[in-house]
C-alpha cells in the first residue's frame, strides 16, 4: 500500500456565528490542504497509469473541481445561522458566498471535504488523510482510520 499526498492553496473567508472570540468577525484565510489518498500502485505495461497509484493530475482535478473552484475567493456562511441574511446581502453586493449547512470552522470543513473528495475518487484509491491550515501555525487533520 503507498499514499501519495497532493498540496493546494485557496483564499476564503468565513464567518462564524455566536463566537466568542477575536475571530466572530468576518475573516478570511490562507488555507493550505493536503491531500493523502493510499493505493497499490497500477502494474501493467499496458496502463499509461503504469506504477502509479493514481495520476497526480486526477486528484489535482478532483480537489479544483469539488473545492478550490468552489471555495476560492467565496465567503463561507451557515446557512442555519441568522448569517444567512447577511450572505444574501452580501451576493446582492456581487460577492461569492458559499452556504453550508454547518458552521464554517477548519473542523466542519474537513468533514465537507473528505466526503467531496472521497466521492470522487477511482474506486481503487482511497482517502487516507486530510490536513488543513487555516494559518501556518494552525491546522486540522482527518484521518481515514478515525472515520
């Protein structure tokens, strides 16, 4: 079994409702997700794939299509909050704005994610971890194993 990990970046804000910190203001992130997903690497000559546990450019598909495409430079809002009106005014205003049905937290978006990518995927490669930085000193991690 190997597992090889893919790294993205993406901008996005959030907010978070009835907070208690610092952070109940709207803010934004540098995010930073790695991606591992595990595998036996593909042995046939035949395969252009050959040696491989999944084409780097496949996940590289996956995580833009299902959530830097979607996430990038967008406002993420609990749509079960009374945040949601303020989302409203905010697209009326022309801004992005992501509803989730969760409070937007590093946590609840590696819950999202996981079942986006894992969704995805071929079905002989599985996720087997997610790490997300929401700063460079903070991140969350998701495990297969845990889930």
């Amino acid at each position: 079994m190997i597992r090889i990990t893919k790294i993205f970046t993406f901008e996005t804000a959030h907010v978070l409702y009835n907070y208690d910190g610092k952070c109940k203001n709207m803010h934004g992130h540098s995010y930073k997700l790695f991606v591992t997903v595990k595998g036996t690497p593909i042995i046939n000559l035949d395969d252009p794939k050959n040696g491989m546990v999944v084409d780097f450019g496949d996940i590289k598909k996956i995580v833009k299509s299902e959530i830097i495409d979607v996430w990038d430079h967008a406002v993420l809002i609990n749509a079960l909050s009374p945040h949601k009106e303020l989302g409203e005014d905010l697209e009326q205003k022309g801004h992005k704005v992501i509803y989730c049905n969760f409070q937007p937290t590093c946590e609840n978006m590696l819950y999202d994610i996981a079942e986006k990518i894992k969704s995805q995927l071929p079905n002989h490669v599985s996720l087997a971890y997610l790490k997300l930085h929401e700063t460079e000193n903070s991140y969350g991690e998701w495990f297969a194993e845990d889930n």
